[in-house]
C-alpha cells in the first residue's frame, strides 16, 4: 500500500540543532530541517509531522502510537539514545510499522561508543552521514517500501513555485 502519512522523530539535544558544535552537525536549525522534511514529503504526495523530544518515554509513546495516529512509517533519529535506549530498541522491534534510523554525521567515523546502534537491528535500516539529506533519504526509502518494496521510488509530483 503506498505511503500516505510519514511520522519523523528527532530525539535528544536535536533541539540545539544549529548551534551544537556546528562542525560535526552544521548551521541548520531544526526549524530548518524539517521546512526541507515538509516540502520533500509534500513532493512526494505523503502527509509527514515532525516531532521533537528530549525524553525517552515521550518518544516510545510516539513510536507505539505511530499506526494508530494514522502514520506509515517512521524516520526516526535516536540521537543519543541510538546507543543505549533499550526501550526505545523494543519500542521499534514491536511495532508493524518500518522504522529507518537516521543520523546527520556518519557515527560510524566517530568516536568509537557512537559506532554501536542498539537500534539499528530492529529498524528496517539506517541512513547516516549526509546531513539534513539523512531525513529526506529515509522518506524515501519509506516510500519505496509503501510501494511493496519493487525498488523504483514514486514519480515526484512538479515542484511548486
């Protein structure tokens, strides 16, 4: 069944986006990443929300909820508690909806405790290192699977102007 409505989680400190250490993460503000969520979704003909939360509970009841909120899908970014959040970990694995787990910086070129995803095994797959483009890929690839997975991503409707 083709996506229809995507659920995009941005977990802890992803509020700071913009300002903490802009090196690794860069000058987007969280504001500014989800415009460029909002708009790629809109292109694809998929209804998203964003949400924010610094809170581990909040964001298992946001997964949990995701298929009965209407939702196809997950994109979701752990932020730090991709590393050791086992709730969150079995909040993925038990629910029907695909997850793809995203990160702004390459975690696997960090520090060697960013390296580990206890996510990563329940979540349909992980996307990371390509900034901002880590989200957009992960609709994509949300979207490909709502079209029974044959590989071919759905047409773009014409861009708005």
């Amino acid at each position: 069944m083709p996506l229809r409505a995507a659920l995009v989680l941005h977990g802890p400190n992803l509020n700071l986006l913009g300002t903490r250490e802009p090196a690794i993460y860069g000058r987007a503000t969280l504001a500014d990443v989800d415009k460029l969520i909002r708009d790629h979704a809109r292109d694809l003909g998929v209804r998203v929300e964003c949400r924010q939360s610094n809170t581990e509970g909040q964001l298992v009841d946001w997964l949990q909820g995701a298929a009965a909120e209407g939702f196809g899908g997950v994109v979701f970014n752990p932020g730090a508690f991709t590393h050791y959040s086992i709730a969150l970990r079995d909040a993925v694995s038990a629910i029907a909806l695909p997850v793809i787990e995203v990160h702004l910086s390459n975690v696997h070129g960090r520090e060697e405790f960013r390296r580990h995803s206890v996510i990563a095994a329940a979540a349909r797959g992980q996307i990371a290192g390509f900034g901002p483009l880590s989200y957009l890929l992960g609709l994509d690839a949300l979207v490909v699977l709502g079209d029974d997975g044959g590989g071919r991503p759905r047409r773009r409707r014409a861009a708005r102007r």
